[in-house]
C-alpha cells in the first residue's frame, strides 16, 4: 500500500503545483497529457502484473533459475519496447492527442508535456518488470524503497521547475522523466541483492526468440484487458474536455483522488497475487482460501476507510489542490460520485489480484470486454443528456460490473476447483 500509494502522491503534487497556476490550462494540459502515457505506458502493464504471477509461481515452486530467467528476460523486453515507443512517439502522441480532442491551447502544452515525458519510457517499463518481480517473490519491501526515493526526488523537481524556474506543464514532464531513471536506477541495485544464491549469469538465461514470444503470448490477455481499461479512462477524459476546460480541469482532480483509491486499495490485490501465486506453486488450496479471506477482510475495511475520508475531507482536498475558484465549484458538484468509488472499485482490484496471481488472464480480458462493451458505452449513451454526471454514472457501472463478472467466475472456479487445474 505505502509503495503504490507513493503514485497518486506525485499526481497530487503536480496537479497542486499547477492547480495554483493563473490558468486552468496547464492542469489541464497534464491531465491530458498524463492520461495519454497512462494508456502508452499501461498498454505494457502486463511487464509488471504478469511477472507478479509468474514470478509468485516459481517462488511457490522454490525454481531459482525460473526466477532469475524470467527477470532477466522481461527486462530485456522492457528496454526493446521502451526504444520502439520513442521511435514512433509522434504519430502515436499525434494520435493520442486528437482522439481526446482538447482546446488547442491545452493540446499545444500536451503536446509539449508528450514530447519530453516519451524518454522515460524504457525506464518506465523495466520499473514495472522490477516491481512486479520483487512483489512476486514477496519483498514488497523493494518497490516501497525504490518508488518512495524517486517519487520525493521527482517532488522536489516538480516544484523547483514549476514555482522556481517557472516552466509550468513542461517542468512537471521533465521532473517526471528524471525520476524513473533515479527508480529503475534504485529498483537494479535492490534487484542485484535479491539475486537467488549460486544462481549464475550463464546463456541458458538469456533464452531463445521463442521463450520471449512465450512472454508475450502469456500475457496478451492481460495487454487487452489493460488497454481496454485505458480506453475507458481516455474516453472519460475525452468526453469530459469536450464539455469545456473547466470541467476537463474539475474531472483532472477528481481523477487524481481515484488514483489514491486504486493505488491504496491495490496493495491488498498485489499481495494477493503474490500469495495466491505461491499457493498455487505449492498446490495449498487450504493456503488458498486463507488467503483469499484475508485480503478481502482487509480490502473492505481500506474502502470504508477511504470512504469515511473523502466524505468527511472531500471539499477541503479539492480547496488543497486547486485555488481556482470556477474549477473548485465545479469539482465540488460533483464530489459524490467520489464517495461511492471506493465500494465501487474495491472488489474487481481484489479479483484482479486474485486472476493474475492464477495467471488466469483470459478471463481477466474477456470480464473487462463485456464490461466495457456491455455497460460503460451503453450507459453513457444513455445518459448523454446528464452531462458529466452520466460520464461519472458510466464509470461507477465499468466497476461494478468487473465486481460482478469476476466475482461468479471466481465463485465458480472455487466450486469446480479450476485453479488448480493445468492450464
């Protein structure tokens, strides 16, 4: 919890320091900005939550060479990737930037937060390799270190290049590049102590073409589901910029507190695909079930929690994070929809964890399809005429119906006892 919570941290930070900006273009520009390497970066997600899964399985299993093969070989194609998305960064960017469709003062600073923020990107997909191997091998300890440091260099340069320098939304890209080099830097040396002991560097590590392509087909599930996700959240953020960059700037902070919600209540999910992974390594279905318990139990009081928090501070975060006053009425008519995220979201966070610790991705993929497909689109056409309320209804449908297609697959799976079953 306190390592994934160290993200939304930073978002809070950058939309503060832009928040108290003369404009609501500069948020606004980094909101869109933001969500648009969301969907680049997290279209490669599966770097990190299929090497929890897979690595929590060789764990369970005690195969020190699966370990150490696998790291390796993900990271290789996490710096392979990283360089093509920079080669072909300006269609993509180019592309990005007109599906969402903002003002063409805020597309011009987007565009200019794109253009420095695409060096980060190997950096940024070895951090989800390094991260999901350390979680997956139960040093949760690791990715707490690694993203604190960065997260508080990358603060401190936020606010230097913004308040001090005065470089508004591109001060915000550059300090964000330098810090994922400082956490994949970081997250190498942790990774170089963790090493299984009598484990050799030797050429059987490195593998052939095929156990790459392995790599990917295995998680090409999950890089559907993810993109899927991103779609939705791009949508969102689409439809909400062609409602004026008021509500574009009111929906940037409203957005940033559901990235605390699912970074928070997403440590309790990480845990569990680490334990449920080893559990199934270990063929413990008693293991299982305990663990399956416990996270829920731990799950449902983080989502009260967080409940209880924005209901009793929701008015005075959004004042904390923004002192333009239209953005802040705006944020505030909308706020309850924020009360009902955390109950909302908590249970397809927790069965994410729960698929990927199984590596049952497909499933994952297709849940996430009908939901997107089945309910977020038809409801927000529905309620087009609610205006940004329908797009907030929309979401809160996305999530509860992930709860409920992942949820009767996992109830049937425990009763037929599918998760121990070979793939």
């Amino acid at each position: 919890m306190l390592t994934n919570l160290t993200v939304p941290l930073l978002g809070l930070v950058d939309t503060a320091v832009l928040g108290h900006l003369d404009s609501p273009e500069y948020l606004g520009a980094v909101a869109v900005g933001a969500n648009l390497f969301t969907i680049l970066y997290w279209t490669f997600g599966f770097m990190r939550m299929g090497t929890t899964g897979l690595a929590a399985q060789a764990w369970g299993q005690r195969d020190a060479f699966a370990q150490v093969a696998l790291l390796l070989r993900s990271l290789l194609l996490a710096v392979g990737i990283g360089l093509l998305l920079i080669l072909f960064h300006q269609p993509l960017i180019a592309l990005g930037l007109k599906l969402m469709n903002p003002s063409p003062d805020v597309a011009a600073l987007a565009a200019e937060y794109a253009a420095i923020r695409i060096w980060s990107a190997p950096a940024v997909l070895c951090q989800y390799t390094l991260v999901g191997w350390l979680i997956g091998t139960q040093f949760p300890r690791g990715p707490m270190v690694m993203l604190i440091i960065a997260n508080g260099i990358n603060i401190v340069l936020d606010v230097f290049f913004v308040t001090v320098l005065g470089w508004n939304s591109r001060g915000v890209a550059m300090a964000t590049v330098m810090a994922e080099y400082g956490a994949t830097a970081i997250g190498v040396m942790i990774v170089l102590k963790r090493m299984p002991e009598g484990q050799q560097l030797t050429r059987e590590l490195f593998g052939k073409v095929s156990d790459y392509l392995r790599i990917l087909q295995v998680n090409r599930y999950i890089m559907v589901r993810t993109i899927t996700l991103l779609l939705c959240l791009a949508f969102f953020t689409a439809q909400g910029a062609r409602q004026g960059d008021v509500i574009l700037a009111a929906n940037a902070v409203l957005i940033t507190f559901l990235l605390v919600i699912s970074n928070a209540l997403d440590g309790f999910a990480n845990a569990a695909e680490a334990l449920i992974g080893e559990a199934i390594g270990r063929g413990s279905r008693r293991r299982f079930k305990a663990v399956f318990a416990s996270a829920l139990r731990w799950s449902l009081w983080g989502a009260l929690l967080l409940t209880i928090g924005f209901v009793l501070g929701g008015r005075w975060l959004i004042s904390l994070l923004t002192g333009i006053e239209e953005v802040q009425t705006t944020a505030w008519q909308y706020l309850p929809w924020l009360w009902m995220l955390p109950f909302a979201a908590v249970w397809s966070y927790l069965l994410d964890g729960v698929f990927i610790g199984a590596t049952r991705t497909r499933e994952m993929q297709d849940t996430m399809l009908f939901s997107a497909l089945g309910v977020f689109l038809p409801v927000w056409w529905l309620t087009t005429g609610w205006g940004n309320h329908g797009l907030w209804l929309a979401l809160i449908s996305l999530m509860l119906a992930r709860a409920g297609s992942m949820g009767w697959l996992c109830w049937r799976y425990t009763r037929q006892d599918v998760w121990f079953q070979p793939r």
